[in-house]
C-alpha cells in the first residue's frame, strides 16, 4: 500500500472510523459534514492526516456514536464503563432510611 508523509489512503481512513469507504464517500459529497477533500493520484484517494484530525475535533460526539454503533466490542467497553460510573455515583450518594 503506497503512503505518502502526512496522508493515508480512503481505505485506512475508513477503518480509523470504523466505516465503509463509500461511507466516507458520501461525507465528502455531504457539504453539512465539511469532510476534508481529499488529494487524488491516480484515481485513487488520499486524506492529509492534519486535515482529518481537524474534522475529527470538530465532529467528536458524532464519530464516538458512529464507532459505538460499528463496534460491537467497543460498544460493550463503552456501556461497562458506564455501568461501572453509575455504580460509583450511586455509592457516594446517601442512602435515606424508611
């Protein structure tokens, strides 16, 4: 696989968010996403790493969501760390007596 210093190929982009390609595909066509455009050499597609860590900041709540929902054992790590929050929230609150 040919790389080039600061660009990945659209494949490795895809599995870095946990997609199909052609799901990222459709970000670069979707204006309300603000994907970065990528450089084509070769009819093959590249994206600039500094220009996806970028979008990445910007669309952090949604691509958590995404890879949760790709995921499965991301998803199961997520939801045990949560399980695991709620347990110690509900230790340190004080329990009334009836």
């Amino acid at each position: 696989m040919t790389e080039f210093i600061g660009y990945i190929p659209r494949k490795r982009t895809a599995r870095r968010y946990c997609v199909h390609i052609r799901t990222v595909s459709r970000w670069e066509r979707d204006p309300k996403m603000r994907f970065p455009k990528p450089l084509v050499l070769n009819g093959r597609k590249y994206d600039e790493l500094s220009k996806l860590l970028e979008w990445e900041q910007r669309h952090q709540g949604r691509l958590h969501s995404i890879a949760l929902r790709n995921d499965p054992e991301l998803a199961e790590r997520e939801w045990q760390r949560l399980e695991r929050e709620l347990q110690l929230d509900n230790a340190e609150v004080p329990h009334e007596a009836s």
